[in-house]
C-alpha cells in the first residue's frame, strides 16, 4: 500500500479530478455532491441523481481507494482518520468552483460530509445524512448499536478474511433479504476494492467517534434514517437529529443500510421535499 502522497497544493485540477474520478452533470446551477459509503462507489446513486439533473449541478466522484479513483493517492497517514476525506470534498468543491452547495453523505461519508462542513462552511448550505452514525460503539449513555466486543470481532474477522468477510456481512448491511441480488451487488462492490485500504477503511470508519465534530455543525441538515437499519439504527438517527443545530429528521418506509439501492424513490423523495422546504 502506498503512503507517500503528493503535497495537496501541488495537483493540478485536472490531477484533483482525475484523483476522485469526478463527474460533473445537469442543467441547473446550484450543486448537489453525492458521497458514497464505505465499500461502494458513485455508481451507488445510479437510481438517485438523475432525478436531479434537471434542477442541479450534479457532482460525483469516488473516494480515493473506492472505484474507479487513483489508487495510487492513497496513503495510510492521510486516510487514517475520516478528514482525510473531508479535505478531498473539500478540494473538489474549490477546484470546481462551488458554492451554495448540497452535499449528500450515505453512511460514513454523512460524518465525513459534517467534517467538511465544519472545515470549510462557506462552501456548503445543506447537508443530507443517510444512515448517519457518528459513533457506532455504545458508550456509557449513548446507544450506537454495537459492543466493543462486537467491533473487536468484526475487525479481526476483516483481517483474517476480508472476501469471506464480505461476502457474509454485505447482505446483513445491505437487507431485503427478498431481494438478494441487492446483497449481491453490494458483495461485489466490496469484493473489487484494494483488500488492504478496505480494511484500513473500515477501522478509520467503525472507531470513529464523531460526536463533538456533529455538535459544532452549523449547517442545516438533514436525517434520513431508515425504518430497519441494523448497522445504523433508530436512536442513531434520532441521537444526530437531537444533536446537530437546525436539523429535520425523515424515516422512510425502507429496510436495510442502503436505501439508495434498495428504495431510491423514497430517498429521492425525501431528499426533494427537504429541499423544497428550505430553498
């Protein structure tokens, strides 16, 4: 794994962009950014973003070490904590010269996306969250839906056998137990990533505790939390929703961690009623 990287003010922007493997669409002028969760990459909004091409600029990218970015960016030291990605964001949005802009974060990258927010407010009017955690370990009074215990056995079942790994934990994260072939698609998502960042990916993101950074949020956001979601669940939700400044709470009528795949007409839905009533 490399960890040498290149000084960030030395990229060009075209090395910025092709870094992410950024996509710029749409008619509209206000920018709307999708960021993917772990394990997945910007082809996880396939279902959602067209419904905003008419209306926005739409921006997508891979986080480096996901998809079709330049694996070659990628470095233990700067990765090793989720800002890392947030400076990314961050440094798309000034090399495409963006303001006003909507960022939406899926899992992970929802703490991620607050992290850019906190950096660089003036670049963003809104955050949308979906299956945010800020800490997914229980402590003391506060409910994140799993026991150290429960990570520690995660993490080293991940370091002994990533594919297996995968392959066993996609459709539990993914849900719809009906409907397999989203548990598939998610597997194969996991499977095509650098086994060794996935890994490291994993432990920046499952020992994370990013609740003072959703405190000091400014922004508006908001929380789309689904009805069943096992690696995010209710009092999650609810605990970001109680937590960051001027922020809307929405449950959608959706089963598992991954709504932009397995309800994307509800996701996009929520996402534009939020946007309507803030605009």
């Amino acid at each position: 794994m490399k960890i040498k990287l290149p000084a960030m003010t030395s990229l060009s922007k075209n090395e910025i962009l092709k870094r992410n493997n950024v996509s710029v669409q749409g008619k509209g002028s206000q920018p709307i950014i999708f960021a993917h969760g772990y394990g997945c990459d910007q082809s996880m909004w396939r279902y959602v973003y067209p419904e905003f091409l008419e209306d926005y600029k739409v921006v997508l990218f891979d986080h480096v070490g996901a998809g079709n970015a330049d694996e070659s960016y990628y470095s233990v030291e700067k990765y090793g904590s989720l800002q890392g990605y947030a400076d990314d964001i961050i440094q798309i949005c000034e090399t495409l010269e963006l303001n006003d802009t909507i960022i939406v974060g899926h899992s992970v990258s929802s703490m991620i996306a607050v992290l850019a927010g906190n950096t660089k407010p003036e670049i963003f009017s809104r955050i949308i969250m979906i299956g945010p955690s800020p800490c997914y370990i229980n402590k003391e009074d506060y409910v994140g839906g799993f026991d150290q215990q429960d990570i520690n056995e995660l993490m080293e079942a991940l370091e002994s056998n990533y594919l297996g790994w995968s392959s066993t934990m996609a459709p539990v994260i993914m849900g719809n137990p009906d409907r397999p072939e989203l548990g598939q698609e998610l597997t194969n998502s996991f499977c095509r990533t650098n086994p060794e960042i996935a890994k490291h990916f994993a432990k920046v993101t499952f020992l994370s505790d990013n609740r003072e950074d959703l405190k000091a949020l400014k922004i508006p956001s908001l929380i789309i939390q689904c009805s069943e979601d096992v690696i995010a669940p209710i009092e999650v939700g609810k605990y970001v929703h109680n937590t960051a400044v001027n922020s809307s709470f929405e449950v959608i009528n959706a089963n598992g961690h991954c709504p932009n795949l397995s309800a994307p007409e509800e996701t996009i839905q929520a996402i534009k009623f939020y946007l309507s009533k803030t605009a």
